[in-house]
C-alpha cells in the first residue's frame, strides 16, 4: 500500500518526503530489532513524514496523526500476548482523538504527531 501511495504523489512531494524521512527512518530502523517490530517502526516512521508532507501540501487542513497506544483490542486476536505490560482499555486510548478534535489548545496543530 505504501508503494502505491507514494506513487500517486507528485515528483516534488515524492522528493520532499525522501529528504524530509530517509534519515529518520534509518535511525528508527537501527533502533529496532530485527524482524516485525522493524517493519512495524518503520511504517510509524513514514506515516508521521507523510503526516507532516501532507500538512504542509495543504496549510488550509489540519492534518495530525495520533495514537490510542496499547489497548486491549480484538486487533490483537485471540492470542495477543499481555504478559509484559497491561494494555489500555479502548475508552482511554480514544481520549487522544477526542482531544485533538475538540481541545481548543490543539486547534492550530498541524503535521504533529499526539500519543
């Protein structure tokens, strides 16, 4: 999905989300262990360059990504393990959206990331 993504955009914004990203997502890369957890960074690492990309491509949209955090979810599946730390419940991790749409102090962020 990403390719196709990043396919669809002009050269210009193609070339502005490399500069703006490749070393960011190397970093995230080199942080991470090897195997699933990698992939998983690094899409978090190009969501947030797209996020940023996007804001700036349009100044008249707010444009934010956020995340609930770890919660206990059916995403998971059935075999989700919750032995290392307690998961939220969805409730609270939907409190991060909530603020962003109606937090007044928020109301100007654009190309941020909220958690």
């Amino acid at each position: 999905a990403g390719l196709r993504a990043a396919a669809v955009l002009a050269p210009a914004d193609r070339e502005a989300l490399e500069a703006d990203t490749v070393a960011d997502i190397r970093a995230a890369a080199a942080r991470l262990a090897v195997g699933s957890e990698t992939v998983y960074g690094i899409s978090k690492a190009a969501l947030n360059a797209y996020t940023k990309l996007a804001a700036r491509t349009y100044p008249a949209l707010r444009v934010n990504a956020c995340s609930p955090g770890f919660c206990r979810t059916e995403i998971a599946g059935p075999n989700a393990d919750y032995s290392e730390r307690e998961p939220k419940a969805p409730a609270l991790g939907a409190d991060v959206v909530v603020k962003l749409l109606f937090d007044d102090a928020l109301s100007q962020a654009t190309g941020k990331f909220f958690k």
